[in-house]
C-alpha cells in the first residue's frame, strides 16, 4: 500500500567538519518527520535548531551525514533527480530577476525547464492568475511591492506543479496586509491542489493559523509535533511559545516572537 506521507525522514544527522581547529559541528541529532499528503507542516525553532539543514536535505540541496528521508515516495540519496522533479522550493531570498517583468520570468523558469513557447506562455498566464498578479504582469520585477515580490517568488516555485513545495520564512519583511493574502494563497494550495507545504516560519501566529501540525525542532532534534491546538491542549498552554518552552526550555529570540 502506497504511503499517504509526502515527507518522512528517520534519524537524520548531519554533521559539519570544524573549522581552523574547532569540533564538528551536529546540525542534526536523529530528526524524524513525517508530513501527511496534502497538508501544511511548519517547521519552528529558534536559528541554529536545524531548520534550515532539514530544509536542504528534503530538498537535496545537502546530503545528510546518516538517517534517510523520503519527499513524495523518492529517496533523497538514491533518486535526488525524481525528488527534484517532485518540489517545488522558495528560499527567503528571491529567485526572480529583477529587470524582467513577473510574466517574463515566469515563462523564462518554464522554458529552462524544459518547456515549449506555447506551453510555457499557457503556465504563466495559470499562475499569474493564481496568484493575483494579473495587474502587475508587464511590470518591472524591481518596482513591485515586498509582498507582490513574494507573491512571484511562490509562483516560480510552483512553475513544474510540484507536489511538495518548501517555503523558507514565505511571509518575512511583509505588512500585516501582504502576510494575510499570502497565508490564504498557502492554505489554498493545500486545499484546493493538494499540494504539501513545509514552511519554516519565525512568526508563531503565522504557524498558529496557517499550520495544520507543527514540529518543534531544537539542538537538531524534533522535540514536540503536532496540530498547534493538540499541543497546546495536551499541557494547558495559551501560545505556541508556551509550548515551545515547555518542551525545549529554551527563550525564543525577542525578534522572533511575533
């Protein structure tokens, strides 16, 4: 029977070689993770806890030191080219450039890809209008909003229709206004394109709302795991924060808390 998991991992451990005479570094300590098909999974923790090394993992980016990991049915170690072909991935900075207009690169992501003009044409009007940047098509990239800039930034990220699509910190930098639209483009995919989001967030109430279950991670580890009202609910806490110092105990960074 087929796994209803988009993402799963076991016991990854990465470990960094020391630098001019330091110890290793352990990035990651034995993270498991699974993500059910379908959903959005935020990945929590302070900078430093292992986020974004789980990050390049799932996304073949880096290859773990040992454990093993999965991303839509693919191994990440022996068939990184299907897991590729799978994701979609949207990194904190943006992959657009500037001096081409939202329609240009869309078309210009679709083409290195391997599609035909035509084809390529067809997808970026699909994701134009998916996204609301219908008005700003013809417009220089660089004179775009932040949050209009982020809006393109998931819409190259889903130029192959990935099945799992990361998101580093998808909403930072942005105005209460542009971070609401973009939580209901999120939640949209999931629900109506059955695409698997991971989202790395620093902004709990962005994992609070957006999240269908959270993993904790901290010193490399997942520590705590699942729906944000589960774990609140399961020790009485008011706030995911709440939750996270019960079972790290360890003080988020104040510009985290949000």
């Amino acid at each position: 029977m087929p796994s209803t998991l988009a993402v799963e991992a076991h016991g990854l451990v990465k470990t960094y070689p020391g630098r001019r005479g330091r110890p290793p570094v352990q990035a990651l300590d034995g993270l498991d993770l699974a993500v059910p098909a379908g959903t959005v999974h935020g990945l929590l923790g302070p900078n430093g806890a292992g986020k974004t090394t789980t990050t390049k993992v799932l996304t073949t980016l880096s290859a773990a030191t040992a454990g093993t990991a999965k991303v839509a049915g693919h191994d990440v170690s022996r068939d990184a080219d299907a897991v590729r072909r799978a994701i979609g991935y949207v990194s904190q900075g943006t992959g657009a450039d500037p001096l081409l207009t939202p329609r240009e690169n869309l078309v210009m992501a679709a083409r290195l890809r391997g599609a035909g003009r035509a084809a390529a044409d067809e997808r970026a009007r699909e994701l134009l209008a998916r996204m609301g940047l219908h008005d700003e098509a013809g417009r220089r990239t660089s004179t775009l909003s932040g949050g209009t800039r982020r809006k393109l930034d998931v819409a190259l990220g889903l130029v192959d229709a990935p099945r799992v699509l990361f998101l580093d910190e998808p909403t930072t930098g942005l105005d209460p206004e542009a971070r609401a639209s973009m939580w209901q483009e999120i939640r949209s995919l999931a629900a109506d394109d059955e695409v698997t989001v991971l989202l790395t967030t620093h902004y709990l109430e962005e994992a609070d709302r957006l999240a269908d279950a959270v993993s904790i991670v901290d010193h490399g580890r997942v520590v705590a795991t699942g729906s944000p009202v589960a774990l609140k609910a399961d020790i009485g806490a008011a706030s995911l924060e709440d939750v996270y110092l019960h079972h790290a105990g360890r003080a988020w960074d104040a510009e985290a808390i949000r």
